[in-house]
C-alpha cells in the first residue's frame, strides 16, 4: 500500500545518508590536506631555525642521534604530532551535522514527490519545515543516522495527522445520550451509503443497535440502494419517498430510535457536486433540524486534492468533526490522508478498505506511517 509514497521517502532517507556520507569524506580531504601543510610547514620552519635558509628537510636516512640538527627539533615533532592529533581526532567525530545548503536540492526533490502523491502543496510546506526543524544543525551521531531521519519523518507526520481533537466513536456513542446521532456527508460516488452500511455492521459487532435514515432521496435507486443494504444486515431503514425533505427522514429516524432506545441513528445523504449551492442549503438545514453528535466527512482517497477540496467546503459550510476516507484498498497514494487531516485539523476516523461489509478499518496514525516508512 502506498507504494510510491513509501518508495520516495525511502529514496530521501537513502539520499540523505549518501549526502552524510560525501560530505564526511569532503571533511576528511580537507583536514588531512591541513595536516599535511601544517606538518611541512612546521618541518620547514623548523630547519629555518637550523640553517637560517629556506630549504626543504629530507628525512633523515641515517639514525636519528646522528642527524639531530638537521630536522626538526623534539619540540617541533610534538607540535606536528600535537596538530595532527587534533585533525585526526576531528576525522573520527561520532557525529555529523546537516546543514540546509546540503539538503537543499533532496528537500526540494522530496516535496515535488509528496504533492506527486497526492500532498496538498500546503502540507507539503508543512512537512518540509517540520522535517528541517528535527534534521538541521543537529549533531547526529552517525552510527544511528539512518534511525533518526526514520523517527523524525514519522514524528512529523504524526503531527501533521494529529487533529485538534481526537475522536473515539465507540466511546462517544457508549458514552452519550441515545441515539447518538450520526450524519454522513460527500460528494456522489464517495461511499456513504456503502460506508454507513459497513458502519452498521462494526457497531452491532460491538454490541451497539443502529437505525439507518435513507436521507439520499435525490439520487435514483438511493432508497432503494440502502434499503438493499439494511435488509442484508438486518437493519432497520426509516424511509420517505425519492425528492421527500432528507431533513425530516432524519428527523423520523432519531425519532424512532429514541421510542426504541436504539443506540445510535446512521443517516444518509445526498451527493452532487460540492460546490452545489442547493446541496449546501440542503446540507445546512439537516443540520439545524437534526443537530447531530458527529457529522462525519467521506472522501475517496483515489481523488486526492479534489478529496481535499470537498472536505473543506464541508468543513466550511457546516463544519465536520471526523472523516472516514473509502478506497484506500485500491491503490490509493495516500497523500490525501495527510492533506485532509492537516489542512481540517479533523481527525481520520476509519478507512474503507474494500467493499464488503467489514472492510471497515480503524485509522490508526501509526498504522499509516509505518504503511509509508518500514
Ligand atoms: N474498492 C472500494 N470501493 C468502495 C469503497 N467504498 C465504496 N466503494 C465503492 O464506491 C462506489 C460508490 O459507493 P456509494 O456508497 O454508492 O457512494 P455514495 O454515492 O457516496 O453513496 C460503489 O461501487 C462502492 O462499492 C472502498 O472502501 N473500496
Ligand atoms: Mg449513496
């Protein structure tokens, strides 16, 4: 999964620690080119004394006692050994420093990959100034490099995933008044109505009784198509007929499961194009009516910044809490998962991974960073 994502970032770490490596090498050159001059300057300097002229001092081929004047003298040799000591130590530092000049050209490559797979450019500026924050004149001890660009990539984007506030669904609807009101919000074609009946289906596997409002009474065979859904679950469906007020089915759905203290009220709704004004109204009006406890965002992960670009309308217009993100099963990039939860701040609550009923998983940050980077 992800595959692209993953093999990029893994081009960066691999780059990185090539570009550690180049510039080690570069730092040896130039020391022991140091340590050479200073070693014959110092050998030059010392014969100066001895002779009074510039010359250059052969080493000695005859035993040393007999040849004394003609080097350096003892104290000479210790301040040649003495520098050289120095250098050679700095050769054998156990760590090394980053500097933006030296990652310049692979950071601007990483962020051109990111919004390749689906990154807002948003976020991609995002990742690149928290990754420069935890990479940059840092002392890094060599021998673990590889470790930390691994951690500080995942730990920036666990942030760039974290929300301003988490969601437990389970907990939320154990926890709060019946029915906990759920609505279910996206563009056509997204998954809702294949999501709300996965989600049927995960909450009675937790023990929890649900009731489905068909509130897509716009599209054809939208009834029809959540009706067909309920029946396989064993659900039961409060329905008006096609072109009824999607407000009121709702409102006769929570109506139905408070009479039958039903834990929780799944509601549909209709799609079009989010930049439909009357879908807004429509949308806006749901709301009022029904005041939900979680209003819930679907978008296709296969649609990357058009996913992005939905969600915050949403978000906008009547304000999302959480977003379940469908088809990430079918080669999905990835890229609109951190983009959606980084540009809303909302967090990602589950993912649609196929399309049976229990293709209905958990999102789990860390799960996803390590889909990304092994
Ligand atoms: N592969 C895959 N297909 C999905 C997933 N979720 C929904 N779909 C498919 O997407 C299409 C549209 O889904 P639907 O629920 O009707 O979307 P809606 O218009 O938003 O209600 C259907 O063919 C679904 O089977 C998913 O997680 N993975
Ligand atoms: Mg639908």
């Amino acid at each position: 999964m992800f595959n692209s994502l993953r093999e990029q970032i893994k081009k960066f770490i691999g780059r990185t620690e090539e570009i550690a490596t180049e510039k080690e090498i570069k730092e040896i050159r130039i020391l022991s080119e140091n340590v050479t001059r200073k070693t014959e300057d110092t050998a030059l300097h010392a014969s100066d004394k001895t002779t009074g002229q510039m010359q250059t001092v052969k080493r000695p081929t005859e035993p040393v006692w007999l040849t004394q004047d003609a080097g350096p003298s003892k104290q000479d040799e210790k301040e040649v050994k003495l520098t050289a000591m120095t250098q050679i130590k700095g050769i054998f530092k156990k760590t090394v420093r980053l500097t933006e000049k030296d990652l310049d050209g692979i950071l601007t490559d990483l962020q051109m990959d990111l919004i390749q797979n689906d990154v807002a450019l948003e976020t991609s500026e995002a990742i690149l100034e928290e990754l420069k924050e935890r990479l940059l004149d840092k002392d890094i001890d060599k021998d673990s490099l590889d470790l930390y660009i691994r951690v500080s990539i995942k730990k920036t984007l666990f942030d760039i995933l974290t929300p301003d506030k988490e969601v437990d669904l389970l907990e939320m609807i154990s926890e709060g008044e019946k029915p906990f009101k759920i609505i279910f919000f996206g563009v056509n074609g997204t998954g809702k109505t294949t999501t709300i009946a996965k989600m049927a289906r995960y909450l009675m596997d937790n023990d929890l009784s649900v009731v489905i409002a068909a509130g897509d009474t716009f599209r054809a065979g939208a009834i029809e198509q959540i009706e067909k859904h309920a029946n396989n679950l064993g659900v039961k469906v409060i329905k008006h007929q096609k072109t009824a007020d999607a407000a009121a089915v709702i409102y006769d759905a929570i109506e139905h499961a408070k009479a039958r203290s039903v834990d929780a009220v799944l509601a549909d709704t209709a799609g079009r194009m989010q930049t439909n004004a009357n879908l807004m109204d429509e949308m806006k009006k749901i709301v009022r009516v029904n005041k939900p406890d979680l209003k819930i965002f679907i978008g296709d992960s296969l649609t990357g910044n058009d996913a992005l670009e939905q969600a915050e309308t949403f978000n906008n217009e009547i304000g999302i809490d959480a977003v379940i993100l469908t088809k990430m099963d079918a080669d999905a990039k990835g890229g609109s998962a951190l983009s959606i939860s980084h540009i809303t701040k909302r967090p990602v609550i589950y993912v649609g991974m196929g399309q049976t009923y229990k293709d209905l998983k958990k999102f789990d940050r860390e799960w996803f960073i390590n889909q990304i980077i092994d």
